[in-house]
C-alpha cells in the first residue's frame, strides 16, 4: 500500500509500506542498505510510523519510530475542523435544497392549480358560450317568428315559418323535426320523422281551450337541453297562439262587418226603400187631388215630394245593391260585375268597364270574396287616386282565374327611390281585408304600379 504523508516540519515520506506479522521488520531493511518509510507496529504492539535507513560508514542501520496517533493528531485537528465545515456546508446545502424544492414543489403545485383552475374556467367559458350561442339561437327564432307572423298569412304558410326556425333553433337542427296539430289537421315539416322517442310537446290554447299541440322529434336519443328547449317551445305556441286570436278576431270582424252590410242592404230595400216608395206614391195622389182641386202650389210642393221619393228609392236599390249584391246568387259573378261597371261610371262621371273571356262558375263564397275587392279596389282608385278611367277585368288564361282592376289615377306617392310596392304601400283597414279576402278562396294578391301611371290591383286563383 502507497500513501503520502505530509508533517509540519516538511519532511516528506513517501512510499509508505504497512508490514504485516511475519514480514522483516523496519531494521532488516536497513541493514540491507534500504531506505524507507513503513507502518508498523512497535514492541508495544501499537502502530507506528518506522524511518529506517542505513548507516554505511558504521555497517549499521537506523530506525526512527513514531506513534501513528501522535503523527496523526495535528491532521486530525484539521479535519475535524474541515469534517465540522463540510458537515455544516453538507446540511445548509441539503436546507437551501430542501428549501428550493419545497419552493419548487410548491409552485408546482401552483401551477398545477392554476392550470387546473384555467381548464376548469376555459371549459365553464365554452359551456357559457355555447349556452350563450343557444339562447342567442332561441332569441333570433323568436324575433324571426314574431315579425313575420303577418295576419295575411294561411295557416300553412305560418307553419311551414315556425318549422324554418324552430327547428334551426335546436340543439340538434339536422336531426330534428316538428309537425303541427291545429283541430285536427296535420301541418308537417318538410323533414319530419317521428321514430324517436325523444321528442317535446307543447300545448296551443284559444279561449281556454286546447286546439292542438307543437312537437318536436329526434330520430334517435340525444341528450338536449329539454328545459330549455321546452321554455321555446312554450313561448313558441304562445306566438301561434296570439297569431290565431288575430285570425279568428279578424274573421269574426269581416264576418260582422259582411253581416252589417247584409242587414243594413236588406233593411234598404225591405223597409226604408219601401217606406219611401210610399211616400212618393202618397205625394202622387196628393197631387192629383190638388191639380182637380186647382190648387197650383201645393201641386208644385206634391210633384217636387213625388219626384224627390222616386229619386230617394233609386238611391237606397244602389246602395242596398252595394251592400247586398242580389243578382250573385241568381245571375252570377259576371253579371254583377257588369251592373256595378255601369253604376260607377252613372254615380262618378268615370269611364268603368267591365271585361270577360268566358262564363265562368264559381261557389258564392268566391264569388262574394271577389266581388268586395272589386269593390274596395275600385273605391280607392276614385276616392284616393282620383282615377278617371277604370278597367275591371275576369278573365280565364292558364289554368287559373285572374281578376284585374286598372286605374290611371296618381298611383302611389313616392317618398324615397325605392319602386318596391311592398314598400310604398301603407295598409289600411281597406287593404287589409282584401289580402285576407284574398287567403280566404286561396287566391295571390298583387298591387302592381303601371309605367303610364295609376295601378293594377292582380288577384289570381287555381281553378278547382
């Protein structure tokens, strides 16, 4: 064994050799002109330190022992100050270690937390947000129903509506579908299934009672927002609702307002037409009694009452023709048609003519229904265009009915650049019944603005 052993007094012994029991000791080496430092044991049997070298001149060899420990003692001091240093070092390093890995750990766990917390908050924020997008859907379907919900509209054209957004409105839109139930009659979406048994319901009401039911199917079992969904479709029918209330309040104003007229015609010429004939025919024998009585004034006074009466009468057949139009039932369409060209062109002082290409038959619903646009178009043409020549046509092209009434009167007022009619039209009342009149026989209705000035007022019906 090799080690090298540094003393305070600088001597330096190098190669230093531990010789175990048995071996030469430290003499014999000497004596063998060797030199050398070992570790070996003296007498006492305790380790030393053995110098030995030879002694040439004298043929001896010299030995020089020292206790390992005494040797050893200054060294151990030192390390045991420097064992005491690193020992120090060793536990501040494994403190600060401890300290930056508990920090570590602790950010760690931070971060963790905080990634934790950002996913949680990201995916609250896509729930909220595809939430957000659904009621956004749900608001727009709404928005969308109500403003075009016009009363004009057939039953047919307000479902084919709520299916376009309703149904673009779910969660799920390719795959649902909807249908409509309204007493009793059946109004399907285009797509409709009904194999699934995922579907939602609503319940339409009118005075109280129920009339029919929206529903929506899924062909196959999704999870949906059914609370939501439901609250749509709630307020869904609530819309329907509202829109037949309008309907039928409107049918029950026309109805009134047909029945008023059919009163107020049949009381002119059932009573006052005759109350006033009456009188006519009393003043033309209250005159023949004064021209034998000879009695020149209250002649002059009985003519004047007796021509007035008969003047009256005409005035109340005109109006309770109007009001009443007889002859639809027992000559047709055509010929009233005919009668009330002549009596506008007698009563205004206008050029009104009435055109047809053919006998046409047709129930008295229709019949009615066509007569009073007749009416209400032609009325305007005078009253609000100031029209002078009116042109009232029924014709029979393409399989279809056409009625067409032509006026060359100031047309319609432009206030902007827009030449849409729909547009420039403002509806009355007047406009509003004949667009229903119009839905009721299942006929279009169009207001067309003439180049050479005036309108043209085009109803057009499928022959059955």
């Amino acid at each position: 064994m090799h080690c090298l052993i540094s003393q305070i007094s600088g001597v330096e012994f190098r190669f230093l050799s531990r010789v175990i029991r048995n071996e030469a000791l430290p003499m014999d080496y000497a004596l063998r002109d060797q030199r050398g430092v070992i570790a070996s044991k003296d007498y006492r049997h305790i380790p030393v330190i053995a110098a030995y070298a030879p002694l040439e001149s004298v043929e001896l060899g010299m030995v020089l022992k020292l206790d390992e420990e005494e040797l050893l003692k200054p060294m151990n001091e030192q390390l045991k100050v420097i064992i005491l240093y690193i020992s120090g070092l060793i536990i501040t390093e494994i403190l600060l270690l401890y300290w930056l890995v508990h920090k570590l750990i602790r950010a760690i766990r931070g971060s963790r937390k905080a990634k934790e917390r950002a996913e949680q908050f990201s995916t609250e924020l896509a729930h909220k947000e595809l939430a957000l997008r659904e009621r956004f859907k749900e608001i727009t379907c709404l928005y969308e129903i109500g403003s075009n919900m016009k009363s004009e509209f057939s039953i047919q054209e307000i479902c084919q509506l709520v299916f376009k957004h309703l149904i673009a409105a779910m969660q799920y839109p390719d795959d649902a579908s909807a249908f409509i139930e309204l007493d009793g009659i059946q109004y399907m979406s285009d797509n409709f299934q009904c194999e699934g048994t995922h579907f939602l319901q609503s319940k339409i009401e009118l005075d109280g009672k129920i009339c029919g039911h929206l529903y929506v199917f899924y062909p196959y079992d999704k999870p949906f927002l059914a609370f939501e969904e439901q609250k749509l479709l709630d307020a869904v029918a609530r819309d329907i609702e509202s829109w037949l209330a309008r309907k039928r309040l409107e049918q029950a104003l026309v109805s009134v307002a047909e029945e008023n007229q059919r009163q107020i015609g049949q009381e002119l010429h059932d009573n006052l037409g005759q109350q006033i004939a009456a009188i006519g025919y009393q003043a033309k024998a209250l005159e023949k009694r004064m021209i034998t009585a000879g009695d020149t004034a209250s002649t002059a006074i009985a003519t004047s009452i007796a021509t007035q009466s008969q003047s009256a009468v005409s005035q109340c057949r005109q109006l309770a023709q109007g009001l009443l139009p007889f002859e639809l039932e027992t000559n047709g369409l055509i010929a009233v048609l005919h009668a009330f060209a002549a009596k506008i062109s007698t009563t205004y002082k206008i050029d009104c003519h009435f055109s047809t290409n053919s006998e046409i038959i047709m129930n008295d619903d229709v019949a009615l229904n066509l007569y009073r646009i007749t009416q209400e178009a032609v009325n305007n043409a005078i009253r609000h265009g100031g029209a002078q020549h009116v042109d009232i046509s029924l014709l029979i092209e393409k399989g279809k009915l056409w009625l067409s009434i032509t006026d060359n009167g100031r047309g319609f007022i432009h206030n902007h650049a827009s030449h849409d009619i729909k547009n420039i039209i403002t509806p009355g009342i007047g406009i509003k019944i004949m667009r229903y009149r119009t839905k009721q026989i299942g006929a279009t209705l169009e207001f067309l603005e003439r180049p050479e000035g005036g309108v043209e007022v085009k109803v057009s019906r499928k022959l059955s």
